[in-house]
C-alpha cells in the first residue's frame, strides 16, 4: 500500500483511558490541597466535566458551579450544580477560586481567565488540554510519533485486507455501539453508490462487532484501541479513501462538524447519510432484524425472578453524554416496584446496578428481543438507544439540559429520526428527579403489561 502524507485534523473522544488520566489529576489536585476551602469552579458543560464533578464528590469536595460560554447553557443544572457565565460566577476577582479546566478550549479558556485577572496555577488549573492530547498539535516529536503509528497502520491494514480477500478497509475508530450502528445502518446503500469490491469492517470490542453482525455484516475484524488508533493514523496520513475509509463523522470533518449540530435541523443521522457516506436524500437506512433466542431469554428472567412484560430494564450508563443524577434512577425503581414490576439495571464491566434492581448482562446482540419480552427500556441516552430503534417496547430516553450549537442534545440525537418501531418518549431532565419520574411513570402507563 504506497503511503502518501497529508497533514489531517481530528476531533478528541473521550475514553476510558482518558478517563482514567482526569481521574489521576483529579486526585493528585486533592491530594496535594490545592481544593482545600475553595471556591470550586468547573469550566465547561461537557462530559469531561460531569464525571469532574462526580469524582471530586466522592472524595468529598463540592463544586459550587459551572461556567460556560454558551448562553444556552445558562439557568439549567449540571450534574445538580447550576450553570451560569464566567462573568457572573468570577467577577469581581475571587481570590479563593480554583478552576479546573479540560476541554480542547483550554489555551482560550485560559486567556479568558487569565483577562479578568486569574492566573494559571493559583486559580486556573489544567485537568486535560483534550487538544493536545488529541493531536491537534503540530509540534515535531508529536508528528513523528503519530507519523510512525500510521506506518504500522499502513502495514495492519494491507494484513487484514490480504486475510480477509478485501479491497477496502472500513474502520470505526470509537468503541460505540451508536456509532457502529449508524455507520452500518448507511453501509447497504454505501457499497451500492460506490460500487467497490469486498470489504472488512474493523471495530473495537466484541459488543461492537455483535452490533455490526446485527446487519449481517460478515467480513468483521475485532481490533484493539491500539491497533484501531495506528489504522486511523494511517487514514489521516494516506490520500487513498477507496482503500481506507473512516465511518465516523468526527473523524472525518475534525471539530468544526460540532458547529452545525442542528442547523436547519441537522441531526446525527445527517452527518453519516451525508457526510460519511455521501449519501443523497432519498438514502433509507436500514435496521436489524434480530432474531429472538426465546429459549436463552426466558432462562435469563427465570434466573433473575423478572416478569415477562412486566419488567423495566434501566440504562444509566453512557460513555459520552453528561450523566443525570443516580437518584432519579432511584426514585424511579423505587416507584416501578411499589406498582408491582420488576425492575433491573443493564450493566457491565464496573457499572454498578441502580439499589434495589437485578444487574443484568446480556450481548448486546440479544439487546431487541430482552428489551421486548421485558416489555420496557429506560435510561440515559446511549447507542444502545440505537439499536432498540425498531425494538417493539416501550422506551424511555433521558437526555441532559444541554445545548448543542443550533438547538439541543435532544434534538441532535433523537431516535425519533428514524421511522421504525415503536416511538420512544424523550424527556430532557431540568434538575427534578420527581417531576422526570412522575413522567416517566406516565409514559410508561401501568397497564396490566407494558407492551
């Protein structure tokens, strides 16, 4: 495969690598005293800075608010601490403030600081410059490093192709099961307009490559983070897309895509239709038809004393939108079980059940029929959303209070997009754990089964 440089932009995804990296400068910052009786301050409503503010909670500091530059954000609740403009929260001069900052933003949102007189170090503290860390820089050693992955990804890739007897190498770069439903939802209709020959579809994880088969997809190699990173150096550094073809968005179009969200009612589905595929308007995607192992899923519920139709599974748990408090989901199983349902928590790997339900795990390829013989699926907004889409239950999506640039993360990401299954109730939590549970109740409806 002749390699062919190109200089490339990405935009940063969070990962639980990365997670683990804020974590670190999170406690080291404690460890060190340097929150000890302060005016804490976190800049930025982003998912970086929900799981801040949980972290610094359980070693028992207390964010007092959140700034942001998006007057849309103003007034709402963050993670239950309120939300309002740098100007407002730090002027005049606060000389106990400490913020704390991890954005891709952080050179300007430091400068912003440091004009109303806050220095770096004293007030201003860097949990993560995601630019950086995410390769925006053009600096030397850091375009050797990234120069020398994409030569191993180079090298990965004419391997896979020659063991999988592939023309083209498709990769999706995030462990997401969204973003590789979306990417195969589009695939059918892709193939079909660019006419080329057989191709592998590389993804990360075994839940992921259980989405992809959900398509039928066959041709599929299960990579790990590593290798998946040196594939998509070797994409942003090669000229040659009919080899290499990178199925997300971001990836793609670097951070300016995020400026668009929701312009003239732009959604997500959008921007892999038309961006990543190139799609036309009349473009359907597809969804998958799952096949119901009953025999499995009436065991699962024998084992774990659930109802059939009688049982809501809860989903508080997703990788890149800003949680919603645990006592919502703790009021909301309390109330589901005083009405006589049974009710569990889809969790893996260190997720931890909601008090008082089943943890129940399951493939995600099992996900459409476990969700309709439960007969209902509520939770925070995730791909596994995604993949309920032509589920026939009742679903509940719970979305933050959070603007996106031209509208809301409600109406960017909105199942409702695709006209399958059966609709699902989306609410936007504003901060009221009983309000969104006494909706949430009615949605659901206490009817002799949920569906």
């Amino acid at each position: 495969m002749p390699i062919r440089w190109k200089s490339y932009s990405l935009v940063f995804l969070m990962n639980n690598e990365l997670l683990k990296t804020i974590e670190k400068k999170v406690n080291t910052l404690i460890d060190a005293g340097a929150l000890n009786g302060k005016y804490a301050v976190i800049f930025g409503v982003n998912h970086p800075g929900d799981f801040i503010i949980r972290r610094l909670r359980d070693r028992g500091v207390y964010t007092s608010v959140v700034i942001d530059n998006n007057p849309a954000n103003h007034g709402i609740l963050f993670e239950g601490v309120p939300v309002t403009s740098p100007e407002d929260a730090l002027s005049p001069f606060n000389e106990n403030a400490a913020v704390l900052i991890c954005s891709r933003y952080y050179p300007e949102m430091r400068r912003q600081l440091e004009n109303m007189g806050y220095k770096s170090d004293a007030h201003i503290f860097k949990i993560l410059d995601m630019g950086t860390e995410a390769d925006f820089s053009l600096d030397e050693e850091l375009f050797g490093k990234k120069a020398e992955s994409a030569v191993r990804g180079a090298v990965l890739a004419d391997k896979i192709l020659k063991e999988h007897n592939a023309e083209r190498l498709l990769i999706c770069p995030v462990k997401a099961h969204g973003d590789v439903y979306m990417a195969c939802a589009f695939l059918r209709e892709y193939l079909a307009k660019s006419a080329g020959g057989a191709y592998v579809l590389a993804v990360i994880g075994k839940s992921c490559a259980d989405v992809a088969e959900l398509f039928g997809v066959k041709n599929i190699y299960n990579a790990t983070q590593e290798e998946i990173d040196a594939l998509t150096a070797a994409y942003r550094m090669l000229s040659d897309e009919s080899v290499l073809h990178i199925t997300q968005p971001f990836w793609n179009y670097s951070g300016f895509i995020s400026r668009l969200d929701c312009y003239k009612g732009l959604n997500y589905q959008d921007y892999y239709k038309y961006w990543v595929f190139g799609l036309d308007e009349a473009a359907a995607p597809d969804v998958p038809a799952a096949e119901c192992n009953e025999g499995y899923i009436r065991e699962l519920f024998r084992e774990n004393n659930l109802q059939k139709g009688k049982t809501v599974i809860l989903s508080p748990y997703a990788n890149s939108m800003p949680g919603i408090p645990s006592e919502l989901f703790e009021k909301l199983a309390e109330r589901l079980k005083s009405k006589g349902y049974s009710v569990a928590t889809n969790a893996a790997g260190d997720e931890k059940p909601v008090p008082g339900t089943v943890s129940l795990g399951f493939p995600v390829k099992e996900l459409i029929p476990v969700a309709e013989y439960a007969g209902a699926f509520a939770g925070l907004r995730s791909g596994l959303f995604d993949v309920l889409i032509s589920a026939s239950c009742k679903k509940v999506i719970l979305y933050p209070q959070k603007a996106a640039a031209h509208g809301t993360v409600s109406e960017l990401y909105s199942v409702n997009h695709f006209d399958e299954g059966v609709p699902a109730f989306e609410l936007i939590y504003e901060g009221n754990p009983q309000k969104a549970v006494d909706a949430i109740e009615e949605a659901l409806g206490y009817d002799d089964r949920l569906c």
